[in-house]
C-alpha cells in the first residue's frame, strides 16, 4: 500500500453516531494526544508494538506508520489525519467513557439537543410535520438502547427509530402523561449533539 492511498477522504458515520462519538469525548480527564508522532506510538501500544496491525487499522503501509514513529513524517493527508483522530480517540480513556456510559444506561441517562424535521403519526389526530429545536433528556433504559446498538456497531438507519423514541417519551409524551399512542419520526437532521450526565450533574458540556 503506498502513501498515496492516504489521499482518500475519510468515511463519514452519519450525524448521529458522530454525535454519540463526541459526547463519549468530552468526558475525557486529560486530553488526547494532539501531533501525529504522539499519536501513532499510543496507537502502538494499544496494538502491542505490532506495526502491521496498526497499519491494517488505519489503511496505510507499515513504512508510513514506522516513518509518524521515527517522526520523519509529520503532514499526513486528510484521511489518515481523520483516521488517526478517531483511532486515537477511540481508544482513550476507556475506564473514563466506560463509566459515562453505564452511568447513561443504569442512571443518568443523556440529554440530547436536535434540530430536524419531525412527523407524527397518532390514534386520531397530530400536529403538522415540521423542523423543530428540541432539547431534551433521554432516559436511562432508551439511553442504554442506544449506546448497546453504537457498541454493536449499528447503522444511522438502525439509529433513528430509537433515538425518535426516546425523544417521543420525553418531549412529546411527557412520559407518557400525554399523546397516548403518538410516534415521531425525525429526517433531515441539521443538527444533533448527546451529552452525559452523572446523577443531577452533567459530566461536561
């Protein structure tokens, strides 16, 4: 594989799992490893000094990833550069996130704040699709829905429908004091951010 394969841009996951992505770091204690060369020899020890195996990884020649090493290449293209952002940062601070996440699940749950464009469909009748703002928290047991299925490696189609659901709950529903039977279904994302919280207090913004 030569370096100019790295010339490829970077695949995208959908704004959903994006989103997921970053609130997991912004729970971070210390931040990340920023250059390159710091970059791949963590990335190194994650994968036990197996430059082969980190060169799999990340789609490059294990030349490339032993030249970031030795610090005699510091300019890499746009996709290895995206790639070694997201390897690294996927791979620190795993007791940090690990907790944000069980505390999502068991306790906490998230808070999520969308833009998008709404539909409904209900017993009777409901208001008008259109593309609302909302901020809301999402429980404890949609929480841990969500963030069993980005562990499993779930698709943004696989996504939406429980996200929706937990938005419905909350937002629309009330908690089910309200709306009895309503389901919204939201398109045309413009905007959605997750964010972790711990008992009453967030984790961070």
């Amino acid at each position: 594989m030569s370096d100019h394969e790295q010339q490829q841009p970077a695949p995208r996951r959908g704004k959903v799992l994006d989103a997921l992505a970053r609130a997991e770091r912004k729970v971070f204690t210390r931040p990340a490893p920023k250059s390159e060369k710091a970059q791949v020899k963590f990335l190194l020890t994650r994968a036990k000094g197996s430059t082969k195996a980190l060169a799999e990884r990340l789609g490059v020649s294990r030349r490339t990833v032993e030249r970031y090493r030795a610090g005699t290449l510091t300019t890499p293209h746009k996709r290895l550069q995206a790639a070694l952002v997201e390897e690294t940062e996927s791979a620190w601070q795993p007791q940090v996130r690990a907790q944000a996440r069980e505390q999502a699940a068991t306790s906490g749950g998230m808070m999520v704040d969308v833009t998008a464009h709404f539909g409904f469909t209900c017993r009777g009748s409901s208001d008008d699709g259109r593309e609302r703002t909302i901020t809301t928290a999402i429980s404890p047991t949609y929480a841990a829905q969500i963030l069993q299925l980005q562990e499993a490696g779930a698709t943004e189609e696989d996504l939406h429908p429980i996200v929706a659901k937990a938005i419905t709950e909350s937002y629309f529903t009330e908690w089910g004091t309200r709306a009895a039977g309503l389901r919204a279904d939201f398109t045309d994302v413009k905007l959605i951010e997750f964010r972790f919280w711990h008992g009453r207090n967030q984790i961070l913004l």
